[in-house]
C-alpha cells in the first residue's frame, strides 16, 4: 500500500485532503509544521505533498532535505503564493508537480494517482488479481475466496464487504460508509446490518484481521 507524507498547516485542508487520499487506500500521515516534517525527511514514503509556506521550515527547504537523501521520491507541490514563482522554483528544486491553491481535493488525488502510477507502476489489486490474506486468496474478478484449494462459500453482500476492505487495507470505514458502498445510498435501513455482516464473514473467515472501531465502523488491518 503506498504511504504518503501530507505537510500542510492549515488543519481543515489537511483533514479534508487527507480523508481524500485515504478514500483511495493509500495510508496517510499528516505533519502541520515543516519542523514536525523535517524529523521524517529520512523515512521512504512512496511520496510527499508539501504546501509550500509553513511555519517554521518551509515547503523549498523540506524538498531540499528530502531530495538530498533521496532524491527519486516524488513530491507535489501545494501553494497560494505566487503561483508562477512557486511553480518555477519548485520544479527547479525538484518537485514532480505543481497545485495552486484553491484546488479541488479531487484534482490531487487525481495528480497524486498519476505520479504514483508514473513512479511505481499501477496499483494493485485494482488489476483484477488476486490478494492474499492470511491462509485465503481472494480472486477479485472470479469473486470466489480459496483457502487452499477449497472454495468458501460467500454471499454477494459478504464478498462486496470483503472486496471493498481489502482494497483499502487500514483505512478506518464508518457504518454508514460500509452501508452505503454494500447495499447503496437507496438503502434505509439500520446500520446494524453492517454489524451483521461483519459477523458473517468474520466467521465464514476467521483469519481476515478485520478490526472494531467501537462506536464509529471497521478496518481491515496490514498483515
Ligand atoms: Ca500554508
């Protein structure tokens, strides 16, 4: 799974953001100052989005220490300054793309994929492939999950869980959002049902971690 480093201060854009790249199962960690950042610039996440003015150590002198220690890591750049200016210096210093503020949340995560794609090649398990959990092989186009070479039997429901869980490994799914991804936003129903089928997969599949978050939803644990 890739792992990004987020930098921004301003904290209701890094929560909104963040919630957008963890929408698409990549792991994220935010840092709101560029000192908090600069502890990490060893650490190989699979990329860096720096806003570019941050108190303290700001987003030129973080890409200079992250590119000195490796300088194949990709970096977006974010700013609200002089766009122009931004955009010369940073791809000077580096940085593989350049966002202006204000942007859609959506265009990030568009860039971030593309510069992901670009650097590592695409993602799995979108492929179509299979994904190996514990002692299972979940075959995503087939739809079937092996343990071996026996076949467990799932319900459509059960597999829709299973499949959108696994392909957002770590990433925290509230009721609501299970519900709304499994039976659709049509459904009115209670959100027990999630609870429900949780439980049936779990026991259909001991060994998926898949985790309780009490009183918000579920999360699929890394192995
Ligand atoms: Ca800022």
């Amino acid at each position: 799974m890739h792992h990004i480093y987020l930098v921004e201060d301003e904290p209701h854009l890094h929560r909104v953001l963040a919630a957008y790249l963890e929408q698409e199962g990549w792991r994220v960690t935010v840092f709101s100052t560029g000192s908090e950042a600069q502890a990490r610039v060893r650490d190989k996440p699979s990329l860096w989005i720096l806003d570019v003015m941050l108190p303290g150590v700001d987003g030129f002198e973080l890409i200079r220490q992250i590119k000195a220690c490796d300088d194949a890591v990709p970096v977006i750049f974010i700013s609200a300054r002089d766009q122009d200016l931004d955009r010369v210096l940073g791809l000077e210093m580096g940085s593989d793309d350049y966002l202006a503020k204000p942007f859609l949340p959506r265009e990030l995560v568009i860039r971030t994929r593309k510069l992901l794609e670009r650097c590592y090649g695409v993602a799995k398990p979108s492929d179509g492939a299979s994904v190996s959990i514990g002692p299972y092989a979940i075959l995503l186009r087939e739809r079937t999950v092996l343990e071996g070479t026996d076949r467990i039997e799932l319900t459509s429901k059960e597999f829709d869980l299973l499949c959108h869980l696994v392909k957002h490994v770590g990433h925290a799914f509230s009721r609501d959002d299970l519900l709304n991804h499994v039976w659709g936003t049509e459904y009115f129903g209670s959100d027990r049902v999630v609870d429900d089928l949780v439980r049936r997969v779990r026991k259909k599949l001991p060994h998926v971690p898949i985790e309780t978050l009490y009183g918000f939803g579920y999360r699929l644990v890394e192995l």
